[in-house]
C-alpha cells in the first residue's frame, strides 16, 4: 500500500481549476450555515480518502462557527489487505490534529460486494451515533457522486424520487459537499498537504459505480457537451417534482396524514376516490415521509388494497414495511418482530416486567367500587397471574358482558389495528384470559370495593 500525501503525487487525473484552499473553505462555511445543522457532537465518517479526509478538515475548521465537536469515525471493512495500515494512519493523523476518534474492524473479507459493505457501515455509525449522544453524521458524498447517483438510477429504471439523488440532509445524516466538485477537493487536499490514501477498489470496473467512473462517464464526456451539469440538472428538477408530491400530503386536508406508531397513516376512501396516478404519487409521497422506500409497482399494490376496503387486510412492501387497512385508514409501517417473549409470572407483592414494548407494574393495593372494562390498569384477588400472548382461539369473559367473546373480535371493537396486535400482552390465571389491557377487563378475579388487591399496571413505550 501506498500511504501518500497528495502533494506527492504526479499522476493525478483533473484538470486545472482557479480556486484557492480559502475559497472552498468559505463557501463551505456559507453552504453549511444554509443546512442549519444541530450543534454539539457530529461524527465524521473518514475512509481516508481525499474527499473524506477535506470533509473532515474543513469541519474542523468551522467548527467553532457551528459549534460543532467534530468526532472521526472510521470503518475498516477488511475487504483490502492494507485497511488495518489505513486505519492506524488515520487514528495517528486524528491524534496528531485532538480530534475524537472512533473505529471498528468488521473483517468482512475480500469477497465481499459494495451493498455489504455499504449496509454494514451505516449500521455501524447509525449504532455508533446513539452511543455517542450525536446529533448528526457527515459524509464526504460531492457533485461527482451525485452525477454518478443519478446516472444509476436512470439506468436502473428509476422514477421522479430516485432520480432526484441524494438529499443534502437525510434525517441524522447529512451531506455537506454536495455543491462541490471532486476536482476541488482533490486541490484542497493537495494543497494542505493532507495525508490521504487512494483505494483502488474506486478504479475497479467490477464494481458498477467504479465502471461508470471510470469507463462509461468519460465515454460521455467525450460524446455529450457538459453531460455531468444535464445530470445534475436533471436531479435537480426531479427533486423539485419530488419535494412538490411531498408538500401535496399537508394541502389535501381530507387525507388527515398522522404519523402512527413508528409509521404514517392516511384516511382510505378519499385516496381511493382519486385518479390511479394521482393516488399513487400520493401513495410514494407518504411512504417517503415515513422513510419506506416505495416505487410504482409497490405502490400500486397499495391503491388495490385501498380499492379492496377490507379493514384488516395487508400486503408486504418490502425492507421489513407493510400496508395495511384499518378502520378506514392506510397504514404504512415497519412490521412487528413476530418473535415473543416466553410467558413469566407476576410474582411477590410489588414488582416490574416487560413484555415487548410493553412495561408491566403490580402492587398491594384496595381495589375500587368499580373497574373500566378497557383501560390500562387492573385489580385483581390475590391469585397466580401469567403474562403471555395471545392465541387466535383465546376467548375472554368481558366484565358486564354475556358470555365469552373472542380476543381477536376484542381487538377489533377496540380498533386496534391488526399489525399492533401481534405484540400485545395478556393475563391470564388457571389458563384462562382475565386482561387484555387498554381493550378488555374479564369478570373473572374481581375484589369486591375496598378489599385487598392486586393492582396492575400496563404501559406500551
């Protein structure tokens, strides 16, 4: 491996560009303050590439401006031999300059594919963020990766939204380069004498964004006057059409969009009233609010289940997201982990549990003169309680009911939507059902007012 400073280097491709190192740092400067980005701590993904490593230097640089606390993180994939040499370098040079400094070795191996590695590494700063208390990560994507984005996704097919690119902001990551060209950063480094290490893997035709860098964009260059300002042109517009279907959601009141649960819902029988297009956009457009990605084909799933109107029913989109009709509206949303947690007991006097998401809390106290059929707290005669899940078979007593109703048809008087079921608790003493919280009380287990009890609590986080 080579381990260079730039300045070292006699062989690097671009042409000559009239900027100094200060004009990058000021528009820098003046593009970040238009993002209006959380202050305090930020991480810095650095692979120890040129475009990363001017990332990192340039924040460092604004950082008391922002009031940002720069933190480099760095991911060695071990897919190249040299990544432990690179990450050593780097650790050294984020030492060198007092810069916080995090790391992980994932030892996926050489034959691993770019997706793999692309996923492993998010998850890794998405984790690394939350542990850290930051608010955002930075990466170093410039114009050049946003042609070479956008040029993707034509080729694959791509509509309107994907064809509009990277966003400068995603949430908790943000991409601050995207104004600049990759030459200018190449000059910034080189003029900085920053040490940077060149991957080769960025030159392999192997992989599909390394081919149209290097064998495909500078065909076009040479057939196509000024073919990367048409591409960046072209997400441009595409991103103004997708921002536009995005505002739409908020202007059709009778939509009623919520966000629901991790998810995002919208009422059903206006959406099914409009033209097919129109309502598949729309469709797009919430899923995009709720972070699902969702193309035509997917979305037009949707608009059939809509069409359908049958409450409860529910078809898979893909990435662990479902759509899903319930009581009138459309759910989109994550899909439940069907896995559930082994039943245990309510044991001693006072204690605490979860279930799930759910949190249980019991303690001795007199029961009232009189008890909710549904609510999220319970008094009990001193019995053995269970705290289990349910069954499609299970049947509950309700309290000032007649006979016994199934748990399921209990759900659905309540209007719990079906994909919260699946994870919902109940109690049960001598195998039979006595609470579902917040939806039925049985009238099984009941003290009399003023007696002692059990009282239970339930609470879904």
């Amino acid at each position: 491996m080579t381990y260079r400073c730039l300045m070292a280097c006699a062989n690097l491709r671009g042409r000559a560009i009239n900027f100094r190192p200060m004009d990058l740092l000021a528009e820098f400067h003046a593009h970040l303050s238009t993002l209006r980005i959380p202050s305090g701590r930020a991480l810095v993904a650095v692979s120890g590439g040129p475009d990363s490593v001017a990332l990192l230097d340039l924040l460092l640089r604004c950082a008391d401006r922002h009031r940002l606390e720069p933190i480099a993180a760095h991911v060695d994939h071990g897919i190249h031999p040299d990544s432990a040499r690179v990450a050593e370098r780097l650790r050294d040079y984020a030492g060198e300059r007092g810069i916080l400094w995090e790391s992980v070795a994932l030892g996926l191996g050489a034959g691993s594919g770019e997706t793999e590695a692309r996923l492993a590494r998010y998850a890794w700063l998405a984790a690394t963020r939350l542990r850290l208390g930051a608010a955002t990560v930075f990466t170093a994507h410039h114009a050049d990766d946003q042609v070479e984005t956008v040029l993707m996704r034509a080729l694959a097919g791509s509509g309107p939204a994907g064809l509009a690119g990277m966003r400068a902001v995603s949430g908790w990551l943000v991409r601050p380069l995207l104004p600049f060209r990759r030459e200018m950063l190449l000059r910034y480094v080189r003029e900085r004498s920053l040490p940077v290490w060149i991957d080769p893997a960025n030159a392999d035709p192997a992989h599909l964004r390394s081919w149209l860098r290097v064998e495909l964009l500078p065909f076009l260059r040479r057939r196509v006057a000024a073919v990367d300002d048409r591409l960046l042109r072209a997400g441009r517009q595409a991103a103004r059409g997708r921002d536009a279907w995005d505002a739409a959601l908020d202007r059709l009141p009778e939509l009623d969009p919520r966000a629901d649960d991790g998810g995002i819902s919208v009422a059903g029988a206006p959406l099914g009233g409009y033209d097919s297009a129109l309502a598949e956009s729309v469709i797009m457009a919430l899923a995009r609010r709720a972070g699902c990605p969702l193309g035509p084909t997917r979305a037009a799933r949707v608009l059939a289940l809509v069409a359908r109107g049958t409450s409860g029913a529910h078809v898979p989109l893909g990435g662990g997201w479902r759509a899903e009709l319930s009581f009138g509206r459309l759910r989109l949303a994550r899909i439940a982990d069907s896995t559930r947690d082994a039943p245990w007991m309510l044991d001693g006097n006072a204690g605490e549990g979860a279930w799930g998401r759910w949190r249980l809390r019991w303690r001795p106290e007199r029961a009232p003169e009189r008890q909710e059929r549904a609510a999220f707290v319970a008094w009990f005669t001193p019995d053995p309680l269970l705290v289990r899940g349910w069954s499609p078979g299970d049947r509950v007593r309700p309290l000032a009911g007649a006979g016994r109703r199934l748990v399921v048809r209990c759900f659905q008087d309540a209007r719990v939507p079906r994909r919260r079921r699946e994870e919902w608790p109940v109690v049960a003493a001598k195998a039979a059902i006595v609470w579902i919280p917040g939806v039925c009380r049985s009238d099984a287990l009941l003290p009399s007012g003023g007696a002692e009890a059990l009282r239970v609590d339930a609470e879904y986080a």
